[in-house]
C-alpha cells in the first residue's frame, strides 16, 4: 500500500496521535498501519474509511478514486 493513511491524514493536518485517539488506540499501533508494518482489521478500516470519506479500496490502493461508494439503504 502506498502511504494513503499518511496522505489522507496530512491532508486533513492532523497527527497519528488524533487519529490513534479517534480509533482508540496507541499513536505506535497506528503509526504501524500507515509505514504498512501491520495489516489493517476490517473495523478499523470501515471506520478510516468512514471518517476520511473515501473508499476502503482507495485506502488499500486499489483504485484511484477518492469518493466513497453509494451507501446502502
């Protein structure tokens, strides 16, 4: 995965430490999500994902487009 997690943080001008306290975790465990050390559970990448407002796949680089799908009903 390229650095999407650094970027889409960055962009928002936050630090690992926000995003750490917003998914209730250690800054440390998240920084290694983002360098790609550790692999991503699915509820903390439904919540980035929801909190970032793109797509899971555009997290896991696989495609390019930022916006997120259409929600279910």
């Amino acid at each position: 995965m390229d650095n999407r997690l650094k970027d889409l943080r960055e962009d928002r001008d936050l630090f690992q430490k926000d995003i750490a306290e917003f998914l209730d975790m250690s800054q440390t465990g998240y920084s290694k999500y983002e360098v790609g050390t550790n692999d991503i559970p699915t509820d903390i990448l439904k919540k980035l994902a929801l909190f970032y407002n793109t797509s899971i796949d555009y997290i896991l680089g696989l495609t390019n487009i930022k916006e997120p799908y259409p929600r279910k009903k």
